[in-house]
C-alpha cells in the first residue's frame, strides 16, 4: 500500500473517532440533565408536601383538646360551670359506732315506795306522754302518809285555835305574853308538819288535793300511787307484771323519747384539734345505704382512754323518721376544720376525666366553647380530689355534663384522624 492511500485512511480512522466521542459526550450530558431534572422535581415535591403536611399537622394541633357546642347542644347537654377557688382543707374523718338512746330523753320508771303493782295500763312499744299513768301501785307507805297528813292538818286547825284564845286573853289582859308566843311557835311547828306531809305525797306521785276529794266522797277510802314517766315516747321495755311486789331498785318501765338519738364515736387524740362541738355529721347504716342522716357534735369528752388513745365525741342525730334504732351500727364522717389550714384547689370527682394513666378536666374558654385541661390529681378528700397542677384560680371548670363533652372529643379526633 502506497503512502498516500495510508495517509487518507488514518484521516478517515481520526475523523469517526472524534465524531464518536462527540456522540458519547452529548448523549452522556444529556442523560445526566434528564436524571438531574427528575431528581430535582420530586425532592421539590416532597419538599411542598411535608410543608402542606406540616401546617395541616400544626393546624389540627391548635385544634386539638377543643369542644365547640351549638346553642342547641349546649341546652341540652346541660353543662355546669364553677370558678375555681382554693378552698381550705378539710380532714374526712370516719368512725363506726352504735346508735344509742338519747339519755336526755330517756325514763326509768322505777316505784319511789315499796308495794305491790295493782293494774298496768301501758304496755312495751305503747306511746305515752310525760306525767301518763304506766301502772297502779298499793303501798302500806301511802297509807301512812295520809295518816301523818291528817294529823298535822288535825293540829294545825288545833294550834290556830289556841293562838287565837291566847290572843284574845291577852288583850284582856288576863293572860300573859308568853302564852303567846308559845301558842304562836305551836302553830309554826304544826304548819312544819303539814309541809312535810304535804311533801311525802309530792314525792309519792300523788295529788293531795285529789285524794281528799276521793276520801270524802267515799266512793274509795283506799287510793293507789300512779307511776309515771318524766319524759315522752315510747315504751320500750316493761318489766312489771300484775301482783308482783316492786321497790325502788326495780325498773319497771323504761320510756325513750325516739326523736333524736345519740351516737358516741372513739375519736383519735391526733384528731382532736380539728372536733368541735356544733360540727356538723352525716351518720349512714347498713339497713338504709341511700339515707344520711344529719347531726352534730354535742360534746366531747376530757379524758384520753390510756388503752385506745382515744376520746369519747357524743353526736346527736336527728331521728324524725324512726329509720334508726338503738343498737344499730353506724358510720360517722365529718368535715372537720382545724385552726391552720392550706389552702387547695378540690374539685368534685365527677369533673376529673380518665385518659388511659392521663388525668384531664375541661374548662369554659369562651362562650360554648370548651377545652381539654391535663391536671396533675393529689389526695382524695371525701368525694372531691385535690388538684396539684393544671387548674388556677378563677378557670371555669365544668363540673356537670363532662361526659357529653368527652363524647364530642372523641368524635373530633375520629373525624380528624
């Protein structure tokens, strides 16, 4: 091959080389541009959906926790609001005890003399009213007091007789004074007598100015002594039978006035400053567990028992139903105060809401609308729980229709989600 057709061989060879590498370099740019627009155009895409979802997300948190109501729907949810005050605390304090009779309103009938039970007119569960008969008793000692009745009465009339002789004498100026005086001191130890007298049939139950009656009409020359109750109520225990011989150490009757009662609780000596006397009670038994029954510290006692550490508190309960009966067991609780107190912020335990171990009440921000407040709960007082943290002085906490608004929450956070 001669030099020339080499030469222009080697010129072709050159020539498709560099247009080869020209097609390489502008195809491989090409691609590169391509790969870096699609690139480019989804991170921009997804750069503008996680903005959109971002404001959506923080759209639906300044949402969140928020209860709007329609005028309607606030009418009938029947939504009750309280401002928030601290308040002092109050100590719950709880003691059994058994009911008791009110020993201010309680009789023992019991015979003042000797003698024998002639006639019952009142029997056990009866109602009798203060000073009515319960029985008749015949006693010798009446007897004798009517006979010692009618012999100072006898001297009495006796001594005024001779003070007024004596008297007369006197002024005539045929006896001397001193008959006088003697008749005159005759006639005050004679009255003595007939007092005394008089005195005996008090103390025997008896109406002296009856029994004379009844003597001198003769319908009975031998009256019988009544025994009667100091107070009012109901008979709760007879023990007397016809015929039976009684004396004063025998209780024959007992008489309870049922309308108010007593009820006496140990109270620990670490409790005692925060009892005092008027301090209002609720009193519940097991036989009428949806009844409370008011009453109030009557009084309570001076000495620690050395055993229990304990001191003796009387309470009297109000009794106006006859649901309650001596000897039931019952149960006391009281709010008692004491002289220092903090101050808290309780809420009733129906406007304190559950979320799983989260612990939230909701509170009025403005007219029908209501949020979601999380709140730290500490001790539990009675049927109110001590609120820690989360509420503040003069929030508008809802206290009835809670309920209703957690409903509605929920169906927010469904529809949301």
């Amino acid at each position: 091959m001669n030099n020339s057709v080499l030469s222009t061989i080697q010129n072709r060879l050159v020539i498709l080389t560099t247009i080869f590498l020209l097609i390489i370099t502008v195809a491989g740019s090409g691609c590169k541009k391509g790969e870096g627009a699609k690139e480019k155009e989804p991170a921009a895409a997804v750069e503008n959906s996680e903005e959109g979802g971002e404001k959506k997300e923080a759209g639906e948190k300044k949402e969140s926790g928020i209860v709007t109501l329609s005028s309607e729907k606030l009418q009938a949810a029947g939504i009750e609001t309280r401002k928030v005050n601290p308040e002092p605390l109050s100590a719950l304090i709880s003691a059994t005890a058994v009911i008791e009779f009110n020993g201010d309103k309680l009789s023992k009938v019991s015979p003042r003399v000797s003698g024998r039970v002639v006639k019952l007119l009142a029997s056990q569960g009866d109602r009798v009213k203060a000073g009515q008969p319960l029985a008749l008793l015949d006693s010798v000692d009446l007897d004798q007091a009517w006979s010692d009745y009618v012999k100072a009465k006898g001297k009495v009339e006796m001594a005024k007789k001779n003070l007024s002789r004596e008297e007369t004498l006197f002024e005539k100026k045929i006896s001397p004074e001193k008959d006088v005086i003697k008749a005159r001191q005759e006639m005050g130890e004679a009255e003595a007598d007939l007092n005394l007298s008089v005195e005996k049939f008090r103390l025997l139950g008896i109406d002296i100015a009856g029994m004379e009656q009844q003597k001198n009409s003769g319908k009975d020359s031998h009256p019988l002594i009544p025994l009667t109750s100091a107070v009012g109520g109901a008979v709760v225990e007879r023990t007397a039978t016809p015929g039976e011989m009684a004396g004063p150490d025998k209780v024959l009757f007992t008489v309870a006035d049922l309308s108010a009662l007593w009820v006496v609780i140990d109270i620990y000596e670490n409790s005692l400053p925060l009892i005092h006397v008027g301090n209002g009670v609720k009193v519940s038994v097991s036989a009428f567990p949806d009844t409370t029954f008011k009453g109030r510290i009557a009084q309570v006692g001076d000495v620690v028992d050395e055993k229990s550490r304990t001191v003796k508190a009387r309470v009297v309960v109000d009794n106006a139903s006859g649901k309650l009966k001596p000897g039931m067991f019952a149960t006391v609780t009281m709010d008692a105060k004491g002289p220092t107190l903090e101050q808290v912020i309780a809420i009733p335990e129906d406007a304190l809401l559950l979320d799983g171990t989260a612990r939230y009440v909701f509170v009025q921000t403005g007219p029908g609308a209501f949020a979601r407040r999380d709140v730290n709960a500490g001790r539990i007082l009675g049927r109110r729980i001590e609120i820690i943290d989360g509420l503040k002085k003069g929030d508008l906490l809802v206290v009835k229709g809670t309920f209703v608004l957690k409903s509605e929450l929920k169906k927010e956070s469904l529809t949301g989600e």
